[in-house]
C-alpha cells in the first residue's frame, strides 16, 4: 500500500505542477454537474502514463528526458489551446472522442515524465505490475481529489454568476500561459 501512498503524494506534491496544470486545462470547462465525464477523462489520463510508465519500468522505452519535459509543457499548452478554440458547449459533440484519444496520447507523454521516479522508488528484484496497479491507483485518487476540488470551486463560482465560457477562458489562458511559459525555459535544454 505504500506505492498507493506515493502515487497519491507525487501527484498532489506543488512541485510537480505540471501534472495539476494538465487537468485543469483538461477540464476547463467542467462544472460538478460534469464530474462523470471529469473522471473518465482523468481515468483516460492514467491509462496513458500507466502504459509508458509499465513499458519504461521494463526497460523497453528509454525516452530522452530533456524532450521529454519539454514535451510535457506542450501538452498543457495545447489542450488550453483547444479547449479555449472549442467552446465551452463542445461536450457530446460527434468529436468528443478524440479528447479522450488525445488524453490518452498525452498521458504516455507525461508518463514517461515520472517513469525515472517511479524507477527509483521500487524495490530491487520487486515485480513490475503490482507495485505500478498501486502507485497508478494513488495518481488516479490523487487526480479524483485535485478535480474535485476544482470541480466544486467552478460551482461556486457559476453560483455567483460566472459563466462556464468565462470560466474556460480564464483557465485556459492561465495554464496555457504557464505552460508556454514552461516549454520555452525548457526548450534551452534541448536546442
């Protein structure tokens, strides 16, 4: 159970912020009355990174870490940029499932971003799966609580007029705006 514990605590830690940025542009625009459809795609989310992080934890994808965190800044700008583009009335659209491939995508991305951490803190000679099933469990309760949280601040704050398009533009310009932010203090590690 301690790998639930971290999973929970590397997701929810400030310093990667990074990770919390990503749902929040993902949700831009999700009030509590969308919390279904919230916690699909933050379940779509985990599977993405499950898988790079099952396939980096048995050594078969080795990914260059400065790409890498540049990467992740990009993912984060580019789902502000399509949710700020979409509106806030795409949901149920004939598209609605590319979010969620996107998400995916998107996961394997940032799943590769803590692969190394989640490298370091397992045993030697442990198995791969359980310890990843736990740790995976925690990142996906971790994400349940940070989006609940949010969810209900977006509530609040439709309760006191906000308007769901008003709301996506600001998150959007926000975490768009960090992340570029982000990518381009990054992007001197590479080029």
């Amino acid at each position: 159970m301690n790998e639930v514990y971290l999973g929970i605590e590397h997701i929810t830690d400030l310093n990667g912020y990074d990770h919390m940025l990503y749902l929040l542009a993902l949700v831009s625009w999700a009030s509590l009355s969308d919390a279904w459809r919230v916690a699909l795609l933050a379940t779509a989310f985990t599977v993405g990174h499950s898988i790079t992080l099952l396939l980096a934890g048995l050594g078969w994808v080795h990914a260059n870490g400065a790409w890498i965190e540049f990467l992740i800044p990009v993912t984060i700008a580019a789902t502000a940029l399509v949710n700020l583009r979409r509106g806030a009335g795409h949901k149920g659209t004939p598209g609605q499932w590319l979010t969620y491939v996107a998400t995916v995508g998107f996961g394997l991305i940032h799943g590769l971003g803590f692969s190394s951490f989640f490298r370091m803190m397992q045993e030697e000679g442990e198995g791969i799966v359980l310890p990843l099933l736990r740790f995976n469990l925690g990142v996906e309760l971790g994400q349940l609580l940070i989006l609940a949280v949010c969810l209900a601040l977006a509530s609040l704050a439709r309760l006191v007029g906000v308007t769901g398009r008003e709301q996506q533009v600001f998150v959007c310009a926000v975490t768009g705006t960090v992340a570029f932010m982000m990518a381009m203090e990054r992007s001197a590690q590479i080029f």
